[in-house]
DNA sequence: GTGAAGCACT
DNA sequence: CTCTGGGTGCTTCACC
C-alpha cells in the first residue's frame, strides 16, 4: 500500500525527526489490530510501520488530508478508545469522540450529570458572540479524552438543537456541577442566546492565567497550552482560512471541527488542573473567586443587555460633518494652493513645512510631527490659516470615522441594539476594556462630540438612562492608601478637593481660590496620579517649568503623606519586583530593573499608578459584582448596559428611578471600606447626555 | 498583513 | 543635554 503525498522537502524533514524522536509512550492509543504501513511521504519511504505509530505524526504535522486516508486504512478500527478506567498509565494520547446520534448524545449528558466539575467549549458561527450562532459544544473532564457534539454542520446530520439543548440543558444549568472553561463570557453570552443559562460558573483558565501571571504577553487558549502542556494546538486558520477565502465553522468538515474543538475543551480542562491549585493556593483566590468569577456573570449579562442607538440623530449628525468637514477641505487647499491628502501626515507636513515654510516643533520617529499639541503651536507663532483648519477637520473627521458613521452599522439586527464586547483580561492593571464597538471613548469633552452621546438612548418605553459615577474616585484611593490627614480631612469634610487643595497650598480660604488656582491644584492632582513630573505640568498649565516645579514642591511639602506613598510604593516595587492593588492584583515592574533611566522613570510612574488605577478597578468591580446580585435577588428592575472605568449605566423603569438610584448608590459607596467617604454622582435623562 | 501616527475616553 | 503622564481601542496612511 502506498500513500503519495505532496510534501515540501521541509515537511519531510520534520516528519523523519518526529518520527525518530517517536517513543513508545508517546503512542496516542493502542490499536485493536497493529496494521503495518507501507508508505511514502514526498521522496522518503516508510515500511512496516504501525498504524498507531503514524497518527501522532500525521496529527502533530496536522496533515489532515493523509489523517483521512489513514482513517481509512483502519476502517473497522473505530472503536480504538479504551473505555473509561481501562487506560494504562502509559498512554497519554487523545481520545476524541464525535456525538452525532441520540444514544451518544444521552450517554455524554449522563456522564455530565454525574461529573462534579467539566470543561466545555462552544463553536459558532462567528468571532462576536452576539448575533453568532452555535454550531457545537464540546466537553472534557478528563485530560486527553474530550466529545464534540455537532449542532450545525455543513455536511451530514446532526442531531436537531432542541433535542441537544434538551440533553445537555440540565448539565449546563445545573450550579452544583462546576464548569470550567476559556474565556466562559464568550460561550455563556451564546448559551444564553440559545435559550441556556450556565450555572455553577467556576473557573475561567484566561482569568485564571491573567492573575496568576500577569505579565504574560498573551493569556489566549493557544499560549496556555503550548506554555503549560508543552502541547502546539491546531491553529484556527487551519480550518477556517484568512483573509478573503475565510469561512466559518458551520461549513468545515465535521470531523476535523470534532478534533479542534475536542483539543480546546481537553486543553481547557488540562490547564484547568494546573492552574486551580495555584489558585487556591495563592494570593488571589479571594480577587479570582469572590470578584472576577463572580464578574464573568455580570460582563455576561452586559454584554446580552447591549444599548440602544437612535441612528436617526447619527445620520443628522453625518450629514452635518460631511458638509462642514468638505468646506473646511477647500479652504485648507485653497490655502496650499493644491489639492492633497489631508488625513495623510506625511503630506501634510510636506505642505506646513516645505511649502508654507512653518518651522516643525517635534520629530516622531519617521517624521515631523502634525500632531495638535504642534498645530497649536504652529497657530499661535504665525498667522497662517492652515494649522487652526487642520485642527477643525481632524477633530469632525475623527467623530465621523470613528463614532457617527460605523456605529450605526454595528447595530445587531435581533435586538436593534449594540452589543460591545468588554473584557476582563484587557488592561494590565485590572481595568476592563471594550471593544467592537469601543463604548468607554465615546466622546464628552468638546460640545460637538457630546452630541454623540445624546444618541445612546433608552431602549424600552417609559425607561431612562441612568448613570453612576464615582466622584474623584483614585484621588479618594490615593487618600486612603497614603493616610495623609489634610487629604483625608478634605474628603471626610466633603470639601472639593481641587478648591480645597489650592487654598492649601496658597494659604487662602476656599471661597478665596481662583479658577486659575483650582484648574492648577487640579492638573497637579491628576499629576501625581499619573506620576508627571515638572515638564508635564508646566505644558498642561502653560507656566515655566520653574514655576511648575515649586508647585509641585509646595504640593508635597504640604501631603506630606503622598511623597512617602510614592516612595513607599517604588521602593517596594524594587523590593519584591511587583505592586499590588487593594484586593491583591499584582503587577510586575520590570522597568525598575532597567539600566536605562528613562524607563527606570517609567517604572516608577507605573509602580504608582497601577496601585491606584488598579484599585479603583477593583473597587468597580466589587461594586458591579454586588449590584448584579441584588437586581437578581429581585424586586429590582434595572439593567446594567456600561462600565466605563468610574461611571455604570443602567437603563431603568422611569417610575423606578429614585429608588434604583438610592440602591445603586449604597452598593457602590460600600463596595470596599475605605478611610474615605466615596461618594456617587446619579443622574438619569431619555439619553446618555441628559443623563450625566 | 504590519507598524506608525494620531486621537477618543478615563 | 535629553526626556518628560498611567491605561485602553480604532482609523488612516504608508510600506512590505
């Protein structure tokens, strides 16, 4: 028998040194019958070799097409997957079934129900959750063996979703049997849609991964298990394409869906296995059990709950943009005196600089710099129209690009909402993120990006936004961690803190401050938070820098407690080589080490601001995690729609408000006990503008 | 496809 | 003399 394929020179080679380096325990299951090969791949010649020899190599090569003709080869051989407790010790292979009728399908829920704890994994249609459907479920609870239950399939039956959802529903449902899985929100957001809620959500291994070492560069399924399990998974492009001839999971092979999505569950729960005693173990099994699990869940429900846009404004709003956006274009041009890419840097820079002879303030890396910070510069030293034009266009070009135009198409057809993705893992300092769209940088500051928000509407009759904000939220957590009393005072007093500081430090009442005097007291404030030093401030106020270094030393001199927090913090950074935040998340500093000064400065200023950012986050989070637990325990008719950093948005009965707002205050200000009182602003409205 | 520049938020 | 605020995500251009 002879088997040709086509393999490069270079795929022969690895196959010889798999091959080689095959020992017999790494036999992936003992065949009933040893069927000899004789076969040749490309030019090199194999004879007399078991079966059971060349799967692992064909599998590990991911040579599907020859895994097919293998198949084949031991037909009749199916049943090669020693029943449960029958191993032996020395196998260590892969053992992945396919469910593809009722007897198969109920004997896997039988065995679920009797499982304290699985992994399972679901594969759709589509990356977003919302709005893709399911095309199968896969499950392990034991490393190497894993089933892969087929709803949707381009070729071949499967067996029909309700019958499915009727067998595995009560397993998934069931909170006395622990589920484990990567990334769970992404499987439980399209559980939901398909009518299933998961109980007993236990171990999420990325939210696992990220805590216990966040200084991982990626905390993705495939990273985990090529770092954990020494094991390189099949990677998704192998099945679904990119780029232009991408497909999607519903239309390729079955059988080769059933082996990735077997690899995903079983890798799942082997990383489980290794990762859950470090857990427990640990530092941050109270932040992984009572907070970040628990907040799964609730990003769960967010992210089914989504916003409602009135696309209608954002279609006023484009079409106002484009006309401006087109005038501002000629004026520009005309000023140059030719027509030419105005959203291109480099072009513009040639114009500014080469031909109307303005002289560059600041190189990037490439370049010199457009940026506004250099437009405005270039506005004020000369009369030349262009940088104040340039600074127009970009900001109407930026909200139409980003915000007015994609936005409405984001839209999900089902609901008529959007649905954002937030995610857990996504900032180093336990922040969340969003994404697809990004609703934590719709835009407030200027009046025009304002009028966006007022397109986030309530979605339900007789309901308005409401909205919770922490008010100065990391300054009251820098108060708390440096126990400085002037500050703590000021908080405990109720005092606006900018108002206050200032006339501390000029020595005045408050009804004495100036705006000058406040909006100085403020920068230094935001300042230390983020660790500016003399140059930063002196910019952002527009004073000298010497003017701006005695404020800051008049600034510590009178917290003197916030210049011992900051070195304490540093000096502790260097110590154990990481910080940590209120609940215990930890972050590695490794710029602390670093021979180069700047990133040695850069060290520092992230040592601070980690531990303050990140217990802010914290503190969100408990709140959320506590808010969601009472609009469940009922009687409560709110929903919560965002979180963007210190603020959530709910949307809630008109009717309701007062009281909601009364209970979401209370949860929020007690989250966590601080030194400080935290206070909550609330405000409600028809949108997301009337309602801040 | 990738990196850089620029900019929206907190 | 040089550098000079933490953390994200998205769009566009330019280049490979």
């Amino acid at each position: 028998m002879e088997h040709a394929a086509e393999l490069t020179p270079k795929q022969c080679e690895n196959v010889l040194a798999f091959a080689d380096q095959m020992p017999i325990t790494r036999q992936l299951v003992t065949l009933r019958r040893d069927v000899p090969l004789d076969f040749s791949l490309g030019n090199c010649r194999f004879t007399g070799v078991p079966v059971h020899a060349v799967r692992p190599i064909f599998k590990e090569l991911r040579l599907h097409r020859l895994m097919d003709q293998l198949n084949d080869l031991a037909a009749g051989e199916e049943d090669i997957i020693p029943a449960a407790g029958t191993e032996s010790a020395t196998v260590v292979g892969f053992a992945y079934h396919l469910v593809d009728n009722q007897e198969k399908l109920h004997a896997l829920a039988k065995a679920l129900r009797g499982q304290p704890s699985f992994a399972f994994d679901t594969e759709t249609t589509g990356l977003n959750p919302v709005g893709s459907d399911l095309v199968g479920l896969s499950f392990s609870w034991r490393a190497g063996e894993a089933w892969y239950v087929p709803v949707r399939a381009a070729s071949g039956d499967t067996i029909p979703l309700a019958r499915v959802m009727e067998a595995l529903g009560p397993p998934l449902r069931n909170p006395a049997v622990r589920k484990c899985g990567q990334n769970m929100k992404y499987d439980l957001v399209v559980l939901r849609q398909a009518g299933i809620e998961v109980g007993g959500v236990d171990f999420d291994t990325m939210i696992a991964s990220a805590l216990l070492s966040p200084g991982r560069s990626s905390h993705g399924l495939d990273a985990l298990a090529l770092d954990l399990c020494g094991h390189r998974k099949i990677p998704t492009r192998e099945l679904l394409g990119s780029g232009r001839n991408e497909i999607t999971m519903d239309q390729v092979d079955t059988r080769r869906v059933c082996e990735y999505a077997c690899e995903d569950a079983d890798f799942t729960w082997r990383i489980k296995e290794i990762l859950e005693p470090q857990i427990e173990s640990g530092t941050v099994r109270s932040l992984f059990r009572d907070t970040e699990m628990p907040l799964v869940e609730v990003l769960t429900e967010m992210e089914c709950n989504g916003i409602a846009l009135d696309a209608a404004i954002l279609a006023d709003m484009s079409e106002m943009l484009a006309g401006r956006m087109t005038e501002l274009a000629r004026q520009i041009e005309d000023a140059a005196g030719h027509p030419f890419n105005i959203d291109s840097t480099k072009q513009l820079a040639e114009v500014l600089f080469d031909e109307q002879g303005l002289k560059p303030v600041r190189r990037t890396k490439t370049g010199r710099s457009t940026d506004a910070a250099t437009l405005e510069a270039l506005r004020e030293q000369c009369d030349n129209p262009i940088p104040n034009l340039v600074l127009e266009y970009r900001e109407l070009a930026k909200l139409k690009g980003t915000y007015v135009d994609p936005l409405p198409g984001m839209i999900v057809a089902k609901t008529g909402r959007l649905h954002a993705s937030f995610h857990q893992t996504g900032a180093i300092t336990g922040r969340l993120s969003s994404s697809d769209p990004n609703l934590q940088n719709i835009p407030v500051r200027t009046e025009i990006g304002r009028r966006i928000r007022g397109a986030f509407v309530a979605g339900r009759p007789d309901h308005v936004l409401l909205t919770a904000d922490y008010s100065q939220i990391e300054l009251r957590v820098l108060a708390h961690f440096c126990q400085d009393r002037a500050l703590l005072e000021a908080f405990r007093t109720g005092q606006d803190i900018h108002t206050f500081v200032a006339a501390q430090i000029h020595g005045v009442t408050v009804d004495h401050v100036s705006r000058e005097q406040r909006g100085a007291a403020k920068a230094v404030n935001f300042g230390i938070i983020y660790g500016q030093t003399p140059f930063g401030l002196s910019k952002a106020l527009g004073i000298s820098q010497a003017e701006a270094k005695a404020f800051i030393d008049m600034y510590f001199m009178r917290y003197p407690g916030i210049r011992l927090f900051i070195d304490g913090t540093i000096a502790e950074a260097q110590r154990q080589g990481y910080v940590q935040t209120l609940l215990g998340r930890r972050r590695p500093v490794p710029e602390l080490g670093s021979r180069n000064l700047q990133q040695r400065a850069l060290g520092e200023r992230i040592a601070v601001n980690t531990v303050i950012q990140g217990s802010a986050a914290d503190l969100i989070k408990r709140a959320m995690v506590d808010i969601h637990r009472e609009l469940h325990a009922g009687g409560h008719p709110s929903r919560m729609l965002l979180q963007v950093h210190d603020e959530l948005v709910f949307e809630t009965p008109r009717e309701a408000v007062q009281a909601e707002a009364e209970m979401i205050r209370t949860r929020m200000s007690g989250a966590l006990p601080l030194d400080v009182p935290i206070t909550v602003d609330l405000n409600w409205g028809a949108n997301w503008l009337e309602s801040k």
